[in-house]
C-alpha cells in the first residue's frame, strides 16, 4: 500500500513481529507509518496522546475498558496515559500520530 518513497524513512523497532512501522519524527511529535502482513496483539500499555487513522484492514481496540472495531477510512484518539491494547487483523494499514518525539526509535 505504501509507495517506495515512504519505505525509504527509517523503520523503526517494534515488537511486533512481522509488523512494518516507518518513522517520520520531530522535536514536537511523531507519525508512523504501520504495515501488518501478518495481524498483531499489542499489550495493554499507556503513554501520551495519540490519533489513529486506518488506512486499510480492521483493528479492535480497547481503550479504557471500552471494545470496539475501527475500519478503513476510521479514526481513533487515546487520551494521556489512557490504557490501551490492540488485535490488528492481517493486512492492515494504520498511520499513527504521537504528541511525544521518542515514543518510537528508529532501528540501527
């Protein structure tokens, strides 16, 4: 889904293994580019604020004790600290934008 030129950013480290994310980040936030072939879980966890847009493909989310599915074309916000987990279905597409500059490390 993503062009070429969006592949050449730096990938960063993830946890997720088989998911792609590319980096774009400023001393004032950061926005990651998810690719995920293959689905992922992610664990309940906090930090700052983030938005959400999905590209392509199905996420469920819980956000603060609160299920639901988000789709193509939806968009998702989580608060401060609001504790947050995920089950990405298999080829989707998430662009997401952080308030907090390290949030996410590029790989060596």
């Amino acid at each position: 889904m993503f062009p070429e030129w969006v592949k050449k950013l730096p990938q960063i480290n993830t946890p997720f293994p088989g998911a792609v994310g590319w980096l774009m980040s400023s001393p004032h936030g950061q926005v990651v580019l998810w690719e995920f072939p293959h689905g992922a879980e992610v664990q309940p966890h906090r930090h700052g604020p983030q938005l959400g847009f999905v590209l392509g493909g199905r996420t469920v989310m819980t956000i603060e004790g609160e299920t639901r599915a988000w789709l193509a074309g939806e968009t998702f916000a989580i608060g401060d600290q609001e504790e947050h987990s995920a089950v990405v279905d298999p080829g989707t597409f998430i662009l997401e934008i952080f308030e907090e500059s390290d949030r996410h490390k590029a790989r060596s």
